[in-house]
C-alpha cells in the first residue's frame, strides 16, 4: 500500500457522495486499510519520543484520518445499499449491476436487510407469526417492563437479580485518543473490552473517551479534515 492511500480513499469518498450510486471498490480495501493503519501505528511506537516530535504528530493525524475516512465509506455504502433493499422490497426499479458491485459481506448484509423488511411485513401488515410478532416481541415488551420496574424500585439487587435479557450495548460516535497512563479493562459503550497502556492510540466511544480525558488519563486527539 503506498503514501498515498489517505488520497485515495479520499477521492473514492467523494466519488461515492457526488453519484450516489453503489460503486466498485477493491475487494481488499479494508483489510489494506487496517494494514495500513497497524503499520504506522508502528511506526509511531518506534519513534524516540512520539509526543515530543513533529513526526509523531504527523502519524497521528494520519491514523485518524485514515480511520475516519474508512468509516465514512462504509456509512456512505451501508446506506447506499439499505436504499437497494428498499426499493426492491417496494417493486420500484432495481439494477441488478449496482448490486454485483457489493462485497461478499455486504450482500449478506443485503439479504439480512431484506429478510427482515420482508418478516416484519408480514407481522404487522398480514398477521403472520414471525419472530417480529411472536418470541421478538414478547422479549421486548418483558425489557421494557424491567426498565420501568428498576425505574421505579431503583435498587441495584432487583436490578442484579432480573432474569430479563440484557439490552444491546448503546452505540455512540467513536474518538482517537493517546493514552497516558495505565487503565485497567472495562467494558466500553460499544460492548467491547478494553485494556489500555500508557502509549497507546486507540479509538474509543466519545462517552469512555471523554471520561478518560476529564480524569487526564487520555488525550483527545482532534483532527483537523
């Protein structure tokens, strides 16, 4: 993958915005990318004193802007392709060209999308039992009548001991931070864990990474776009 790749990517994120259309991408472009990303990660471990020189700033802010551009390709097509599956599940006009230009798990992503339009149809439109209005449903009725049940009690042992599913982790917007002092694991707002040293550069859930930079544990590290 050569020096340029940030201007690549750049270029293929405008391309997507401007025709509005699924395009082709290389197969490989997110792993090149996250390659990528790890390289220069190394390269800003292997640096003397990373936060003390300009280079290390530099590889910073290109780690960044790597990573949020990667992600905003991927938001572009995810939406591009919930528009496909919509107007295939609504009879309107499909090319069947701009679906071969999907990746082979952004198809599964595709069929999933149309799986469950088509279910949940069924559910509420025609009555049929499906997992939207059988067992789904009642789970979620039983979550939410546990939320306002701690709501009201608002003892940590009722909430400890409900035997009711626990929800999906909240998703929040990500944040590159520079990790200045040891933090011992937690569980993220994303779901994940993370264990943290001294050193690291890391993207975050805004929320965790926010706590960390209040307590001077993190720093933010803002790009400029």
């Amino acid at each position: 993958m050569t020096a340029d790749l940030l201007e690549k990517l750049r270029q293929m994120l405008l391309d997507m915005q401007h025709s509005g259309r699924l395009s082709h991408i290389e197969p490989g472009l997110y792993d090149d990318a996250r390659a990528y990303i790890e390289k220069r990660k190394t390269d800003y471990y292997d640096l003397k004193n990373p936060l003390e020189s300009r280079a290390g700033s530099l590889l910073i802010e290109e780690i960044g802007s790597v990573n949020e551009t990667v992600q905003e390709i991927f938001s572009v097509r995810t939406r591009q392709i919930l528009d496909l599956a919509f107007q295939q599940m609504e009879g309107q006009y499909f090319d069947k060209d701009e679906a071969r230009k999907m990746l082979p798990e952004e198809r599964a992503m595709y069929k999933r999308i149309i799986s469950a339009i088509e279910e949940c149809r069924e559910a509420l439109v025609h009555g049929e039992p499906t997992p939207f209005g059988g067992d789904g449903a009642t789970a979620v009725e039983r979550i939410d009548e546990a939320d306002e049940a701690d709501e009201a009690d608002g003892t940590p042992e009722t909430r400890e001991t409900s035997a009711t599913p626990a929800p999906r982790p909240i998703q929040s917007p990500y944040a590159l931070v520079h990790i200045r002092s040891d933090v011992e694991s937690f569980m993220g707002m994303d779901g994940r864990t993370y264990v943290l040293k001294m050193g690291d550069i890391v993207t975050l859930p805004e929320n965790n990474a926010g706590v960390l930079c209040e307590h001077d544990i993190a720093l933010n590290i803002r790009l400029n776009k």
